[in-house]
C-alpha cells in the first residue's frame, strides 16, 4: 500500500510551488483588510518574507533553482509585471494630469533623481570599495522607485492612503510610474563609463541610442499606441461590437502589446508601457468605466505577490559575506549601505527643493515624499539588465552568471549588493505604514485631536491601534480630504452628472413647494421635501 502510494504522490518543487504560493495568496485574501487597514502591512514585505522562508535557505520548499530556470526568466518576469504596473499607474491617474502638474512630476525625476544616483554611487564606492563606474551601475539599479510598492501603499481603498492628500498621491504614483524608465539613462551612463570607451564617443552613444531612441521615441511609441487603442475601444463600444468580458481583457492585452513592442524593437519598456497607459486613459473614459472593477488591485495580489515570493526565493544569501572574488563585501557594509541610501539618497533633495515643487506645500509633505521611496521589482529588472550588459554586451543574459568573465568582479559586485538593498527598502518601506501611523505627533497637534495613534487623549483614540482617518498631521488637505484631484480619472465627469440632477431634483421640489400653501408647507407630510430641498441647497452650495 505504501509503495502504491509513493508512486502516485508528485512532490515535486514546483509543485510545493504552486501549493505554498496559492495558500499564502488565499490567506491574504481572505485577511486582506484587516492586514491592510488594521495590521498596517501591505503584501510584497509578506510576500518576500514568505519567499525567504519556504525558499531554499531556510525549508527548502519553494526552490527556483531546481527548476533550471535561467536568468532571462527572472529578467522577462520583472519586465512584464513592472510593465503592467507603470500601465497600470498611467491609466489610473486623473485625466490630462501632466498638463497641470508637469513640473512637480519634472523636479521629482531629474534633480531628484540625477541627486539620488550620484549620491548613492558615492555610498557605494565609499563604503563598498568598488570602482566608480561599478558604483554609478549599482546606484542606477537603486534609483527608480518601485512602482509595485508604491501602489501596495498609495492605492485608493486603504485607510493610510486615505490619510494622504491626493496631490501627494497622485504624484508619487506618476513619479513611481515614470522614472522606472528614465532610469536607463543612468544606468547605460555608468555601462558606458565601465567600457572605458572615450568621453566623446561615450556621450554620442548615450544621447543616441539611449536618450534618443530608448526612452523619447519608447514615451511616443506609447502615447500613440495607447490613444489609438482608446479610439478603437471607444469604437467598438459605441457600436456594440465588444462585451464586458473582453472589455477588460482589453487593459490586460493592451499593457502586454506595449511590452512587446518596447522590448522588440529595442525601446525603454516601462516608458512605452506608461506611455500606453497615460494615452489610453487622457480622456478618462476608460477609467470611469472600469473604476469598480478593481482590475489593478487584483493584478497586484496575483501578480506583483507572486513575484516577490519568488524574489525572496532567489536572495543570494551566501554572496552577503566576503568571498574570493568579492572580499569587500560583508554584511556590516551591507547594512551600513542600506542605511545611508534610505537616509540621504530623496530625503535631503526633497527638502531641499521644497520651495521648487508645487505640489509639495509643506517641509512635513517633503520630509514624507523623500521617504517614500521605495526600491523594489524596477531594481530587479535593471540590475539583470545590468549583467547581461556585462556579460554579454547586450540585454540578453548568460543562463547563469558566468565562471570565468573579463568582467566578473563587476558582475559578482552588482548582483549582491543590489539584492541586499532592494530586500532591506523592501521591508523597511512596506511596513513603514505602520510606523507613520503610530508616530508620536506634536503635543499641539495631540491636543487638537488629530495627532497620532499614541499622543491622543484616551477618549479622542480609535478604537482600533493606529485606526485614525484624519489626515496625517503637518500636512495640507484640502476640503478636510485633500482633494486636489479627482480620485480616479473621469471621476469629475462623474461629479458634474450628479450635480445636474441635482439641480433638476431641486427644481421639481421647488415647483411642489410652490404651489402648495404655508399650512401644508409646515405639515409632517412635507418634512421629506423640506429635508430634500435643504439638502439641494448645501451641495448646491446656494
């Protein structure tokens, strides 16, 4: 009977795989708001822990590397995911929404960014005694805030992100969505440099093939494509030629043709794909038509957790400490390295620039945009692009890192160190809700009653631990909401339909209440209208 039995059990890895990563998304979804809104954690720092325990270096359960899967798996992966979220990003902001904030979105990606590489290219060249082109390719891997994290954190429905004016909002996911791609100029300036090509010819073959034809010619590819598919589907809508089902199959297809046309022909892929997003939602036609679908919120639970289950199963845990190839690395470096780039690589610029960015109107908003900066599934992608570059000299990886390379120091340099960063933003960011939300306010603040979790009279608490809605304190929140922007793209085309109807309610109240005489005005049976016509009035703002 045993034996019968052992043949027809399959207790394979990538069984265990499908098994362990199922039950931990059902757990999730099935305690997602109370994780989310009570718990104050959001899914990749669980996801990653997850990936860390059932990977190869603790049970053994979840083993990536006995799938014999190669490094253009790991890198396809990202690229797709990563893809979708910016698609994602560029669909869900408010329409038109870079013709009114185009410079506050500006300052966050060049100065901010430009400061960001160069800063934390210094840390890793100081602290981790590598060359400075390896240093500038490493701190291009950490300079694009992760799209993923940020909309675990951002995303409208969770009682933190309702703390957080929409301005603030809306720019951290249009920064998260955009600078993924303006990233590889960073990067492939730091590729150039390590080549040792001279500065003219380096400077040619940045502008050229990188400014030029990667990200500027990747952004318009996806602006075009994404408005002539909103024409299409608003076509084929207004003619009844597509049904529900495929109308939202239609998003999810969209994003995947941005991914292939960037990556054939060679374009920046997460600009293209944003660019598709922001141009098939400009009009915010489709958002309004899809806002109660939670389409991005699914794809985040399916998706973007699956991926960093896999990414903790991959932690290259035995490169933390010092090896022949690699002897300045050890794991004291490491964290001192994680430290300094949380602490100095946007908060001091933010700062700085404050004054310059006009969607941040309080050194309390600088102090948290600088911090909410998380790194994550875009430094994944860019450090596998990055050695593929190394390795082979363009974005296609060796199956594994190679033995013996010209190059090897800078490749056994790369991947550990970026690893280790993005794990440590990763947990630090993702739980840094929590943290926000029982922060110690000012005493001033307490006292109002809008201050934090702890610095609360006992009567003024929410009933549950950090469970306040006000908004957080030292901020600017406009109409006691911070409402800035409509909340999803179109929402304001929405607003104006109701507000019209109710001028027309209105108007038929008036017109019963006129005619009726003062006796009947102020009997019980005309309280309602008298409720309803009132009501009018104060939306009506008359």
């Amino acid at each position: 009977m045993g034996s019968w039995l052992s043949k027809q059990l399959e207790p394979t890895s990538a069984h265990y795989t499908y098994l362990i990563l199922s039950l931990f998304l059902l757990c999730y979804a099935t305690f997602s708001d109370f994780i989310r809104n009570r718990l104050h954690l959001s899914e990749p720092p669980l996801a990653l822990l997850a990936g860390v325990i059932f990977g190869p270096n603790v049970l053994n359960i979840v083993n990536p590397a006995s799938w014999h899967w190669q490094d253009t798996v790991t890198q396809e992966a990202a690229r797709v995911i990563v893809s979708l979220q910016v698609f994602s990003v560029g669909v869900e902001l408010p329409k038109a929404y870079f013709t009114r904030h185009w410079k506050s979105v500006g300052m966050m990606l060049v100065p901010v960014m430009t400061f960001g590489w160069l800063i934390t290219a210094g840390f890793v060249y100081a602290v981790m005694g590598t060359t400075w082109p390896v240093a500038l390719i490493v701190s291009a891997c950490l300079t694009p805030t992760d799209p993923v994290l940020a909309a675990a954190v951002l995303q409208p429905g969770t009682r933190f992100a309702s703390r957080v004016p929409r301005r603030l909002r809306h720019m951290l996911s249009a920064e998260s969505g955009t600078n993924d791609g303006t990233s590889f100029p960073f990067l492939y300036a730091g590729l150039l440099m390590y080549g040792g090509s001279t500065t003219g010819g380096i400077i040619r073959t940045w502008f050229t093939a990188t400014i030029l034809w990667q990200c500027t010619l990747g952004l318009l590819v996806g602006l075009i494509l994404g408005h002539c598919a909103n024409r299409s589907l608003r076509m084929a809508e207004r003619r009844d030629w597509i049904d529900p089902s495929s109308f939202l199959g239609f998003y999810l297809l969209l994003a995947l043709l941005s991914v292939g046309i960037g990556s054939t022909l060679g374009l920046d892929d997460f600009l293209v794909a944003f660019g598709a997003g922001t141009g098939f939602a400009w009009d915010g036609w489709f958002a309004n038509k899809t806002k109660e679908t939670h389409l991005p919120q699914f794809l985040d639970l399916l998706l973007n957790s699956s991926m960093f289950v896999y990414f903790g199963a991959i932690i290259p845990w035995n490169e933390f400490v010092p090896r022949d190839i690699t002897p300045m690395i050890t794991p004291g470096k490491l964290i001192g390295l994680l430290v300094l780039v949380l602490l100095f690589r946007r908060i001091p610029i933010v700062l700085l620039l404050k004054p310059l960015i006009p969607d941040i109107r309080t050194y309390r908003e600088a102090l948290f945009c600088g911090h909410f900066g998380p790194m994550g599934l875009g430094g994944l992608f860019l450090v596998i692009e990055a050695r593929a570059q190394l390795e082979t000299g363009e974005s296609i990886p060796l199956p594994q890192p190679p033995k013996q390379h010209p190059n090897l120091e800078a490749i056994q340099q790369v991947w550990p160190m970026v690893c280790f960063v993005l794990m440590g933003s990763t947990i630090v960011h993702g739980c840094s809700v929590a943290a926000i939300s029982l922060e110690r306010e000012s005493q001033v603040r307490a006292y109002k009653g809008t201050g934090g979790h702890v610095m609360r009279n006992k009567e003024e608490r929410a009933p549950l631990l950090a469970g306040e809605e006000d908004g957080l304190e030292g901020m600017i929140h406009e109409g006691g909401g911070g409402e800035s922007e409509p909340s999803v793209s179109g929402d304001e085309d929405r607003r104006d339909d109701i507000l019209k109807k109710c001028v027309v309610m209105k108007q038929a109240v008036n017109s019963v209440l006129v005619g009726s005489n003062d006796d009947a005005k102020d009997s019980d049976d005309f309280e309602p209208l008298n409720v309803v016509h009132d009501t009018m009035e104060t939306l009506l703002g008359q």
